[in-house]
C-alpha cells in the first residue's frame, strides 16, 4: 500500500513525501486511511497521535479523483478516529497556495493560529505554511 500512496502523492504534490517516510508512517502512533474507488486507492491521509494531540500529516487525493468528496471522507475518518482515541485537538499546517485544502479545513471548523514563513520549497522560491487546529472536544 505504501508505494501505492507515494505515487499518488508524488502526482498530487508539488513535494510530495517520499516512499521512505510514508513507510515510515506505520507504526502504534500512527493511523493511516485510504479511499478507493473500484478497488483502486484514489488517495490516503495519515495521522500521528500522542496523548490528546493528534497531528494530520497528510491527505492526498489522485488528480483523477479530486473533487468528488473523497477529501472530505478522508478527514471526517481522521476526525472520528483521533476523538475515538481521546485527542483534544487536531493540528495540520497546509500549504498558502493550498486554496481547495484550506477551503476544506475552514468549512470543517479549523482555525489557523499561525504560520511559518517561506516553509515549504517552491519551483521559484518557497511559501508558507499555515498551521490550523480543530478542537475535538464537544
């Protein structure tokens, strides 16, 4: 399923993570859900939780398949997931170009509390990342 996941991200991401650490991503601390279509993985999200911190490290979505709610049932199992296991809140950073990721965030209750300057790598520079956060407790 890993190689699976990083060519799916290598197609969605301008620097998508790497086979390495995707692998890397599979142990007790990490959760990792995929969604498919005819059987075929259309994308993934990966989770990481410690105590009552949950982190999304990921969610990738093939080009092919965007726009079709499969984001959103991504994140709504990581919500689920993350409260089941007793997290008080969900943090994320997304990228400033990420419009339709932001969109997604927002419209399910994140908030940003923050950025970090020229963070991510670009073709011709670097841009910021915004770090967001969901309170899980209801």
């Amino acid at each position: 399923m890993s190689t699976q996941m990083a060519a799916i991200a290598t197609t969605a991401h301008s620097h998508p993570m790497s086979l390495a650490t995707i692998e890397s991503c599979f142990g007790p601390l990490y959760s990792s859900f995929g969604v498919y279509i005819e059987g075929q993985l259309q994308g993934f999200a990966i989770s990481h939780q410690i105590f009552e911190d949950a982190t999304l490290m990921d969610i990738c979505i093939a080009p092919d398949s965007q726009g079709l709610g499969l984001g959103r049932s991504l994140l709504d199992s990581v919500i689920k997931s993350a409260s089941e296991k007793g997290a008080e809140t969900l943090f994320l950073e997304v990228r400033e170009s990420g419009i339709a990721a932001r969109a997604l965030y927002i419209k399910d209750g994140f908030s940003e509390t923050g950025r970090r300057k020229g963070y991510y790598r670009t073709g011709d520079g670097s841009e910021d990342a915004i770090l967001m956060e969901l309170s899980l407790i209801r």
